[in-house]
C-alpha cells in the first residue's frame, strides 16, 4: 500500500468532516485506521539501511572528519572502564537538572560483593525560583549548603569524601571532572555559568562552605550513568540506553578509534548523541507526516512489550551478538556513584600500578653509573684483577677486510640439532649451503668419543653429498658451551649444558677430541683452524659486509657481548701491537653484587628460583630467557594486591615460565587492539578484563624497556672504550646483532640504540643484524685466519 501523502490526509480529512457525504462506515474506518498504521511498519531493509547509516555516522564522527557534517556527535565521556564488582565505599552524589526545579543529594554504599547492596539514603531539596535565575555562584554556593545539610544528618565526621556529579544540561566535557556548560535547559536560567567548567564552580563553592572536605571525582549524564548502574549478574554491561521522554545511546570503544583524543590503547565511554540523528536518505521512507507533525513523541506503550520488541529487532540486525537488556534501577544514583567508585579504584590502582613499576624505569644517572661501573670491570677483567666480567681473549685478531675467497667448512654445535655449512666467499659475495643434523639423546648424554665420532660422521655425509670427498677444507667450529680459550684453536670446556653430559669431555680441549674422531676415520682430511662462540661469529658475519663493525652483541635467550680491544690493555696475551677480539661474557657482569641498585624485588625472587643463583645477574635483567619471569612475579605482586584479576589467584600464574618472552613481544606490538591483546592473556588461562589488559601491557613495558636500557648502556660502555683506546673525538663503528629478542621485539632494537645515543654522544653507533653468525660467522673467522697466515708467512 502507498505511504500516505498530505494530499491523501487531506481528502479523507475532508470527508470525514464533509456532513453531506455522511461519517464513514465501520469497514471504511477500519481500512483507514490500517492505512494509517501501515506507515508505522518498517522493513527489514529499511532498518538495515538505518543502521549502516548510523554506523557510518558514528565511524565518521570519531574520526574527527567534519565534512559532511555527521549525523550524530560522539562525545567522549573519558569514562575509562566499567564495574568490576570489587568497588566498594561510601561516594556522595549531586544530581542537578535531572527532575526540573530541585536538586538531589544520595549517599550510595558500595560493598565490593556482587549480590549484596544497601540502599542508597537520598534528600530532595527544592530550588527556589530566584536561584535558577540569578547568579551562576548563587546557584552553586546553594548546592554547596544542600550537600552540607544532608551530610550534617550523617555520622561521617570529617573524612574526606568523594562526589559524583550528575548534570543534565549541554556540555563540552574534556576530562572525567571537566565539563563546561554550553546553554542552559528546562527553565533555568543562571548567569556567568554558560562557558565555564561546571565541576570547578562546584568545587569553588564546597571550599567557600568549608564545613566538608569532599572532592568532586567525575561528572556523569544520565546515560553513562545507566550503564555504569546495571546489575552485573548476567556479565559486564557495556551499553547504555535511555529510552524516555529523549533517548540517548553510549558504549565503550577503543581509545585508539576516538581521535579526538590522541591516545592508542585503553577504552573509553562514548555518548553517542543518537537523538539528533538526521539522516534523510535513511530515515525518510520510514518518517510519517505524523512524524513530522509532532515536535517530540514518548515511548510508552507498555515498558515490557516495548522491550520485547526492541531485544528482537536488535537480534535480527546483529545475529552474532549476544545481547542481554537489563533495566537500570537508578542510573542517576547508583550508577553516578559507580562512575566515580570505577575512578576511585583505577586511581588507587593507578598508584599501585606506578610504586611496583617505578624501580623499573631507569634515570640517566643510572644508566649513567651502570655505564662507569662495567667500564671499571672492563678494566679489571683485561688487567686480569678480580672482575665480574671476565673479559676472555678469543684469539680473533682482525675483522674481515673483503678480500676473503674461497670454500670454507663450519660445524655448529650448540643444542640438539647439529649444522655442517659449506660457505663459498666470492667476489659475488657469500654462498651458503647447510645441512641440519639431528643428535640422538643416547649420543650427547653417552661417550664423548661417540658424540665427536657421530659429529664427523655427519661432516663425512654432507662431504660426500657437497662432492668434498677428500678435500682437506678449511673448518670453523662454533661450539656454544661454557669454554675458556688457550688459542684460535683451543677451547676448554668448561662444563656441560642444555641436555648434554657425554662423558669424558669437561677439562678437555674439544678441538683436540674433534681431530681425535677425525683420526679415526681415516680417510677423511679436515684443517680445523678456529673454534668459535657465536658472539664472535655474530661481528664476523656483519664485519664482512661492514667494515666498522668491531663490536658482537647477542640479546636471545641469553645475551653477550665482544669488541675489538687494543692487544697492549690485554694483559693475558704478549704482544703490544695489534688488536684482540674480547668476549666479555658480560651476562655474569654483576655478580660482584654492583647491580644491587638496580635490582628489584622480583629480580631477587626469579635469580633465587633459578638453575644458577646469585650468577648471570646481568643476563638475567636483559635475556629472553628471564623477561616473561619478571613479569610473572609482577602479576603475582599486582594480584595480591587487588589490582589484577579482581584480587582474585589465578592457578595458571603459579606456573613457573608460563609467561613466555615471545608473549612480551606480541602484547607489545604497535598493530595489535586491546581486545587481542586480552585474547593473548586469556589463552593462557587468565580470566582478566580490558583494565587488566592494559595494566600487564604495561608491566611488560616497563621490563623490556629496562632490559633494552641496560643493554644499551653495556653498549655505550663498550663503543666509548674503543674511542677512547685510539684516541679519537669522533668514532664511526658498527654492532653486529643476533637474538630473537632484539630482532623479534617491536621495540627493543629502537630503545637500545636510543640508549647507546644519549650515553655515547661521540661515537656514531650503527647496529646490523647478523643473518648467520654461528655458521658464516664461524667460516669467516677461519677465513680471516688462513688470510693472516698467508700474510704472515708471505
């Protein structure tokens, strides 16, 4: 049927008044009754229309885009979180303008238990008519003596209570307690108001009372109010809806969609202002004459049908939500005093949150003093004095020129997985070919016979696949367990790790018991030239390419460094011309006890709960190994304290390691919204909310970023070394990076180098990240040494 026209109202007008014709009969009426009604049924169609129009509106208008106009204004509340059901205390509130010419003072009791309530006391006090038109200050100095006469009749002495601000006329709200007052509505009328912050007249005027200390902590509109005041029995309430003589809509959204705020984590509340929504194209097919006749219509044809409807609509338009409609008992009350009760307890937590996460952020000085102090260990270590840091000469003597050429062989030994790599250097540049090995646990927990025998057994295989049968290569061995270095070419191991404990091989020379095994196949020829660790072939892979690059770092689950050190300052090697690569073993830097200024509490609980107490002090506040530990004991402190997971223990954080250091990486990851960062943390078995979310991905910040810190001043300790050993104003070197922590961490290769700037402004520090420094490393560190030969014997 034909929408009705005003020229189709007007000829049944005209002849339901025309007498000659006489009055309709009952059938005519009947059709004209359902006529009239058609125009009140909306499709399907229509209402999705509506709703992409709406969201189009409301998407346009958080992204702060003015033109076109939006439809409707999203007006941020800066209502940063939802009840929880811990809130508890006793909050004041003033409702002003919500019923015409009075206001109203309650005092609401929260019990922190879901279930339980108290109901709120509240007065009602009249305005009289010469205060809503007089003065602005006349107007709040009587809200003042209201909230004193109420609380006058109270036994609350003079503690310091905490006021939410119920005002229900236009406002430009810039902060939870900031809210200045466009126009004034419904009758009042109070001068030197419109333009001003409300919440501060307010405040001016409690003060000019005097008689109580009360601090006005939020202000709240009728809708916010609704959502923040709903029962949390069915789960958190994240909508609110006013449906009466107006209608109003808000939500939280993701702080990173609102742009008018400039903040990219967290959420806010966003009053969506939906009563001004005027979209023609959307709203005309449904908008009747009897619409357009009427300034304003009230919503009530029976609450319960009306809700009954509105549940299936919203069903039908967003079938993949599952939405629950509570009805609010007192938005204006209870929920203006649950606003403020959510404010009081994330600024408690706030302050919490910051006490525990303060050690963490380090000053200048600090990292300054940390700077000084591994430059003395430095020193003692090459003076061979008692050192934390042992400062091992590797026998390395020069960084690769370029001119290496030819087939080198690499063996890379360091966990379950063994690598022969076959490196072609070349005019053209590096050519690699490698083979992955698998070591049988019977092989590294057996004989050390059989572990070297297994191992050349694998070079023998991969010679003869590469066609290298009977070609003595030259070889460099990478083997990443604890050694002391007596030559390029002999190490010591120190002691077994990561699941090995062949026996017969601690207090061994391990390149001696490789040529032993390689006796004994008797037919295989191989020049061992170098053992390597992979720090060493970290700077070496980079120095091919590079020709600064003097300094090795890794920053994995473990983390060292090593750097090109003046052979005259090693006291450990003759000679007084040349130079010496270093391996610091800097991971131990600390065990002296010097980083006791910075270590923390939860740094003392994870070196106590390790393999190695009192060792590694230094690794241990940097490697990936320790960082997602820190952080548990964090969350551990955080949750006994109330601030995480309601206060209440979660099993899974109980787990030792359960928070992995890869997990700090992907929390931390620039692209990634709240809501998938809670996905993450949920995964693991932690039940947490958005506020939460956002206070572990700050946990996780503030460790990683002092473990990037202290890493970069070990770096600028190391960089200002060397400038100083030549002597130099200005030094142009470059660090060769390995580890999954510096390469795979959003942040953590930008904060170092940021450190190594401000500590060392005279050196011009470029770091390069290594693509294989325990195999192209390890051969160019043979390479460099078949060249200095050359040289030598030349």
């Amino acid at each position: 049927m034909d929408p009705i026209g005003p020229r189709g109202l007007q000829q049944r007008e005209g002849a339901l008044g025309c007498p000659q014709e006489g009055l309709p009969s009952p059938s005519e009426s009947s059709e004209l009754v359902q006529e009239c009604l058609q125009q009140f049924k909306v499709t399907e169609a229509q209402l999705r229309q509506i709703q992409a129009s709406l969201l189009g509106s409301m998407e346009q208008a958080l992204s702060g885009k003015a033109s076109p106009a939006p439809a409707v204004r999203m007006l941020p509340t800066y209502v940063g979180s939802i009840p929880h059901g811990t809130e508890q205390g006793d909050f004041l509130v003033l409702e002003l303008g919500a019923s015409g010419a009075s206001l109203r003072v309650l005092w609401v009791t929260l019990m922190g238990v879901e279930g339980h309530k108290t109901e709120p006391r509240s007065q009602e006090f009249v305005i009289p008519q010469e205060v809503m038109l007089g003065p602005g200050q006349q107007l709040f100095d009587f809200a003042a003596r209201c909230l004193s006469e109420f609380l006058d009749a109270l036994p609350v002495g003079k503690q310091g209570l905490q006021l939410g601000f119920s005002f229900s006329f236009p406002c430009h709200q810039t902060g939870l307690d900031k809210s200045t007052l466009i126009s004034w509505t419904k009758g009042f009328k109070c001068s030197g108001v419109e333009g001003q912050d409300v919440v501060q007249l307010l405040r001016d005027a409690i003060q000019r009372q005097g008689t109580y200390s009360i601090d006005v902590v939020a202000v709240v509109n009728d809708t916010v109010g609704t959502m923040m005041g709903c029962d949390l029995g069915v789960g958190p309430c994240e909508v609110g809806l006013v449906v009466d003589t107006g209608t109003n809509a808000c939500y939280m959204e993701e702080a990173r969609h609102v742009a008018v705020l400039g903040e990219d984590r967290g959420r806010v509340c966003i009053s969506v202002e939906w009563g001004s929504f005027s979209d023609d194209e959307a709203l005309g097919p449904v908008w009747t004459i009897f619409d357009r006749t009427l300034d304003q219509e009230s919503l009530n044809p029976g609450a319960q049908r009306f809700l009954a409807i509105l549940q299936e609509t919203v069903m039908l338009l967003a079938p993949e939500c599952d939405v629950s409609f509570i009805p609010s008992v007192d938005g204006g009350g209870q929920g203006v005093a649950m606003v403020t009760a959510v404010a009081a307890r994330l600024a408690a937590h706030r302050r919490l949150l910051e006490e525990t996460l303060a050690p963490f952020w380090l000053t200048r000085e600090q990292l300054v003093a940390l700077q000084r102090q591994m430059r003395e260990a430095m020193a003692k270590g090459l003076q061979g004095k008692t050192s934390s840091l042992r400062m091992l000469p590797t026998y390395v003597r020069a960084i690769p020129d370029g001119s290496e050429r030819g087939d080198f062989l690499a063996l890379d030994l360091g966990g379950t997985n063994f690598r022969v790599l076959l490196v072609r250097l070349a005019s053209g540049g590096v050519q690699i070919t490698n083979q992955i090995y698998s070591i049988p646990e019977y092989v590294a927990q057996g004989s050390g016979e059989q572990l070297f025998d297994h191992i050349v057994d694998c070079i023998v295989d991969f010679q003869q696949k590469q066609g290298l049968s009977g070609h003595s290569l030259p070889l460099g061995f990478t083997f990443s367990f604890p050694c002391r270095q007596l030559g390029l070419d002999q190490g010591i191991l120190l002691n077994w790790t990561k699941g090995f404990s062949a026996s017969d091989c601690e207090g061994q020379d391990v390149v001696y018991l490789l040529r032993e095994a390689i006796k004994r196949r008797q037919a295989v020829k191989l020049n061992v030239v170098a053992i390597v660790n992979d720090t060493v072939g970290t700077m070496m892979s980079c120095g091919y390419e590079n020709p600064h690059c003097e300094v090795g770092l890794i920053v994995g689950t473990g983390t060292n460094a090593c750097y090109m050190e003046e052979l005259r300052n090693v006291a450990s090697v003759p000679g007084d011309s040349g130079h010496m690569c270093i391996n610091m073993e800097w991971g131990a830097f600390g065990d002296d006890g010097s980083l006791g200024m910075l270590s923390t509490y939860f740094d003392e609980r994870v070196d106590q709960a390790s393999i190695n107490p009192g060792r590694q002090r230094f690794e241990k506040m940097i490697s990936g190994m320790y960082l997602g530990e820190i952080v548990r004991h964090i969350l551990l402190h955080l949750t006994s304290r109330g601030v995480l997971f309601r206060g209440q223990q979660i099993q899974c954080l109980q787990t030792r390691d359960i928070f992995k250091t890869k997990f700090l990486s992907q929390i931390e990851s620039d692209s990634l919204a709240l809501r998938q960062v809670r996905a993450i943390l949920e995964d693991l078995g932690l039940p947490l909310t958005s506020d939460d979310a956002l206070m572990v991905l700050e946990v996780c910040q503030a460790v990683s970023r002092r473990a990037a810190q202290l890493c970069g001043a070990g770096v600028a300790a190391v960089v200002e070394k060397i400038r100083e050993n030549r002597g130099l104003e200005k030094l142009t070197v470059s660090v060769g990076v390995d580890g999954t922590l510096y390469k795979l961490h959003p942040h953590f290769s930008r904060l170092v180098e940021e450190t190594v700037q401000e500590l060392a402004p005279c050196c011009e520090v470029t770091f390069l990240q290594s693509k294989d420094g325990s195999g192209k490393g390890a051969a160019l560190v043979t390479a460099v040494a078949c060249r200095l030969a050359q040289m030598t014997r030349v």
